[in-house]
C-alpha cells in the first residue's frame, strides 16, 4: 500500500481482460494448427471461469493459461485433462473451487 500522496506521483493505467474475439485470435496465432471449434470452446469457458473471480478465486483464469492449455491439447492432451492442467490446478489448492472449475470445463467440453 501506499500514501495517497506517493500514488499521486504516478500514472496508471486499467487493463482488463481482452474481447472474446481477440482473446480467439490471441489463442490461434499463439498455437497454430489448434481448431477453431477448441478455440471458441476453450475461449468460452475460460471466460466463465472468469465470473468465480471474487467468488473464491483470487485470480482468474488469464489469457496466457489459456495459450498453455491450447498448446496442450494441441499436443495431444485430452481438452478437458488440458483445461484441468493449465486453468484449474494453477489457480486453487480449493477442492471446492477446483470442481466448479472443472464443471465450467467439462460443460464447454461436453461429447
């Protein structure tokens, strides 16, 4: 924490996560060769996932996990073993939390 007064010596800037549609776009020219059909799955439920943020979670599910899982899956790891791998186990030790993960996960994955 700092004093008002320190913070007002710097600028800051916001950031928030990117549109569905870049975030795909990130993951496809991250990983090529992955579909499109996995992109729009992962993509999806990595932005769900999301929405457990403040709910437990104390991070949310970045972009850059879902390049990790993509590269995963597009290596050959079942999507949802990917999506646990990359999305889930990083971000809780919560039994809890971890099976609303996979719920998320496995609904976007449903065969």
């Amino acid at each position: 924490d700092l004093k008002p007064a320190t913070k007002q010596r710097f600028v800051a800037l916001n950031f928030d996560f990117p549109s569905e549609e870049l975030e795909r776009k990130i993951v496809v020219k991250e990983v090529p060769g992955i579909s499109p059909e996995l992109v729009h799955q992962l993509v999806a439920a990595g932005r769900k996932a999301r929405l457990l943020k403040d709910h437990g979670l104390e991070e949310a599910t970045s972009t850059r996990a879902l390049v990790y899982a993509a590269s995963i899956m597009n290596a050959g790891l079942d999507p949802v073993a990917a999506c646990q791998a990359a999305m889930v186990n990083p971000i809780t030790d919560d039994a809890e939390l971890a099976e609303a993960l996979m719920e998320i996960v496995q609904a976007h994955f449903a065969t």
